[in-house]
C-alpha cells in the first residue's frame, strides 16, 4: 500500500503523475523483474514520473514511458558501466557520482556511492530505507526542507 504522505504529495502536482498505461507498465514490471504486488509495483502501476523531490537530489526515475533515462535504460547503463549485480535497479542517474538502487531480491534501496564502490560490491554497504515505501516516505518528505 503506498504510504498516504506520498499520495498526498503527488495529489498536489500539477503534472498529470496518474499511470493511464497500466498494461504497458506490468510488461516494464515483467521485464524489470519485479512483481506488481511489490511496494515497487504497486507505486508504479499507479504512478507514472519522474518525479522531483522537494529535496535537492535526483529525479526518481519512472519505469517506462517516453522519457529518457527510464528505470530499464538506467538499468542497463548501469549494469555495463558499474557492473552492478542482476538484483540492483537503479532508479536515479548517476549524474552526481551515485545513484539510489532498488534491490529486486531484500525489496530495499541503497544510497550507492561510487566513492564507496569496492565496499557496496563486496556488500559491505547496508540498505539505507529497509523498504521502498520507507524510501518513497523520505524522498516526497516536504517537512525537513529548510533544515537540509
């Protein structure tokens, strides 16, 4: 169930941020390997992006559509240029020299900094949000925004 802050945070955008393709994006979910049950799913069958945060970081990427990069590009951009592990989905660039990763296998993000790669690749690095929806919580918080 996607977390009422989130909802109410993207119930005041005026962007249309209401998934219309549902069919395309079960196939983006399929082949992403991720099932639709997942907080993962669920956010993007209902939401499409991407999505800004009010925070200064990275647009959170949507998982298909006409925008580039989507969460399948990234994917394999990251997988060639990184070597990230089958389990990862990167689901912002790595414009700033990181990237938050959904992991397919714990259902939680990582904070991935290439500074810190040999200990993210050798799995000394935890989780940052312990699910998706404590990310998505996070991410589209607007109270902390003067004190970051």
């Amino acid at each position: 169930m996607i977390p009422v802050q989130v909802k109410k945070f993207l119930g005041k955008s005026t962007d249309d941020v209401h998934r219309y393709d549902y069919q395309s994006a079960l196939k983006a979910l399929h082949n992403l390997g991720v099932a639709p049950s997942t907080e993962f799913g669920e956010f993007y069958l209902e939401y499409q992006g991407g999505f800004i945060s009010p925070r200064p970081v990275a647009e959170l990427l949507d998982i298909e559509g006409p925008a580039i990069p989507a969460v399948p590009d990234q994917t394999d951009y990251a997988r060639d240029r990184y070597q990230l592990p089958e389990k990862f989905l990167p689901i912002t660039s790595d414009e700033s020299e990181g990237m938050y990763l959904y992991n397919k296998e714990d259902k939680a993000v990582y904070d991935f900094d290439l500074s810190e790669y040999k200990a993210f690749m050798d799995g000394k690095i935890p989780a940052r949000w312990e699910s998706f929806n404590e990310f998505l919580v996070w991410y589209f918080d607007e109270s902390q925004i003067n004190s970051v």
